[in-house]
C-alpha cells in the first residue's frame, strides 16, 4: 500500500479479488506508463484520500496485508563491512574510494 502522487492509494490486492474490488466506489486498476499493473488498485477518495472513514481504510489496508502475508520473506543480503569494501577497491556510490 502506498500513497499515490495522483491522490488515492495503491493497494497491492490478490489477482483472485480484484474483479469484487473494482466493484467498490472510488476504484480503479492501476495504470502506470500506460499498463495496466496487475495486482494493483487505485483507490480515491472525495475529494481527497484524507476523506475515507475509518472502516474503509481499514478494509483496504486489511486487503494489502492479505496479500502481503503470502508473499515469501525478502531474502537478507549481507553487506561486506567497510574493511572489506576497501580491500576489494569498492565503496559506495558517490563516495571517494581510498
């Protein structure tokens, strides 16, 4: 779930949901560059987002959590330690290496 520089949310949903959803007011599917993101609602309010009550963005984040609960865990990459970057002649971008 995001906020949408557009106004509105974007709310990750199942694929399996997302017909029901669209039924809801104020929805749409989500377009960026002009595809449409599957899995992705644009949900608004009126006039703002600030103006959906309580239980309806409750319902909507409760739909993103769904989502986000089947999702496998991210992977944790480790960083090599600052030593280690230096041995290997790296560092992080927009920093002098040395």
């Amino acid at each position: 779930m995001a906020a949408s520089g557009r106004g509105g949310l974007l709310v990750r949903v199942a694929a399996d949901r997302s017909a029901a959803l669209l039924e809801r007011p104020r929805t749409a599917r989500m377009v960026m560059g002009g595809r449409e993101m599957a899995g992705w609602l644009w949900v608004t309010g009126e006039p703002d987002v600030d103006d959906l009550d309580g239980p309806e963005l409750a319902g909507w984040v409760a739909e993103a959590v769904a989502v986000v609960e089947t999702l496998p865990p991210k992977r944790v990459r480790s960083k090599p330690v600052r030593s280690e970057r230096r041995a290997a002649g790296t560092s992080p971008p927009g920093r002098p290496r040395g």
